[in-house]
C-alpha cells in the first residue's frame, strides 16, 4: 500500500511498502523520474528546485498552503 501524507507547512511524502519498484513518478510529458530514497517527498511550495521534490526549500520560504484539509472536506489536518 502506498501512503501520501500531507505535512503541514511542508511537502507530499509518500510513503509506499516494498523495495522501490512500487512508485513510479512521470511528468506530463511522460518523463519518468528515478525515485530518491525513501520516504519520497514532493514539493508542494513551488519554490524547489529539485522539482518534482522537495528540496526543503519551503521551511526558507516559509511556506504556508492556502488550503485547511478540515475545511475543503479532505480529511483531518495533516501534523
Ligand atoms: S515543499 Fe519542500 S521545497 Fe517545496
């Protein structure tokens, strides 16, 4: 089973059983990227420039997301 987890202030970290072969990150023009090590964050802040991941950039940046998952109806809030 594969896990995203929405850190607050922070990036995507997914976390997925397995040895690897089981997360496959691809572009929208199709370009696939080879997976970090494990767990796998992406960047949510826009600033990285490691993009798709996150590079820690957004602790800098102070990075806070418009978004409250409690309020759009998504679930409880990440911590
Ligand atoms: S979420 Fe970490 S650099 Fe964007």
């Amino acid at each position: 089973m594969t896990t995203i987890k929405v850190r607050k202030n922070g990036p995507y970290r997914v976390i997925a059983d397995g040895d690897g072969d089981d997360v496959t990150i691809i572009d929208w023009n199709g370009r696939e990227y080879p997976a970090p090590d494990r767990p796998i964050a992406l960047c949510r802040c826009g600033v990285s420039a490691t993009k798709p991941f996150c590079d820690k950039s957004h602790a800098r940046a102070g990075f806070t997301p418009d978004e409250d998952t409690d309020d759009a109806g998504g679930g409880p809030a990440a911590g």
